[in-house]
C-alpha cells in the first residue's frame, strides 16, 4: 500500500526513496557522520574561494572520491567558487560542502581563498584621502 507521499512501507528501502522527491541521501551518510572539516579544524567562510590546485592529484586517485567531492571539484575546475556559491550550484547544505572541502584541502585537491578581514582593510579616512589627491591630479 502507498502513502499520500508515495512511500511504500512494505519496500526494504523506503526510508530513502519518497517518489516525489526522489533517492534521498541524509548529509551525515555524505559526511560520514562528521559534523567538522578535518581534524585541522580548519573554517571555511561562505565567501572563502576554492580553486583546483595545479598539481593536484591524478584522475586515479581522484576515482576514490565519492560522488560529492568529484562534482565539487568539477564545479571548481570551471572558475574559481566561493563556498556559497558551491553549495547552491551541487544543491548540497553549506555544512556537509564545508566538510567535503576539508577533506578535498587535506588531500592536495584544492586551495582557499580567505577573505581579508575587516582589521586588515585599509581605514576608510585613507581611502577618501587617496580618492581626493587622484580628484586633484
């Protein structure tokens, strides 16, 4: 017998397949349970931009990966992603992106980006200063 939501209570697998939505995969199946990128603790900020590093490793070792950290590299492989933009273009949660990128910088694949924070910008009074003489010249 089906229910409203097109499971199916009989069926072995039900709990991860709804016809409506589709297969589903929780996050903690993607992360293995992890909740932190890598025991660097390292924290990637939503705007924090990944690139595929050069001399990454090969295709061989690549085919390790699980499906996840391969369609991440291949949306960084295009341009340089921030980790927003990551989690909206694979439709994954920034959490279990965050997780996958730990992994994929531990393992040589990628490098990021980090934001300058606000303490290290140049002070606005400068700014204007400089916008000034440049108005003088």
């Amino acid at each position: 017998m089906t229910g409203d939501r097109g499971l199916d209570p009989t069926d072995r697998g039900s709990q991860w397949y709804d016809a409506d939505a589709g297969p589903l995969v929780r996050p903690y199946a993607m992360t293995g349970g992890r909740t932190k990128p890598g025991p660097s603790g390292v924290r990637f900020d939503l705007i924090a931009l990944v690139v595929v590093v050069d001399g990454a490793p090969g295709s061989a070792e690549e085919s390790l990966l699980g499906p996840e950290h391969r369609s991440l590299l291949a949306l960084c492989r295009a341009e340089p992603q921030s980790v927003a933009e990551l989690a909206a273009d694979a439709d994954l949660p920034v959490g279990v992106v965050r997780v996958l990128l730990g992994d994929l910088l531990e393992s040589g694949y990628v490098e990021v980006s980090r934001p300058v924070p606000p303490a290290q910008l140049p002070d606005e009074k400068i700014l204007k200063e400089v916008i000034d003489g440049l108005r003088a010249l």
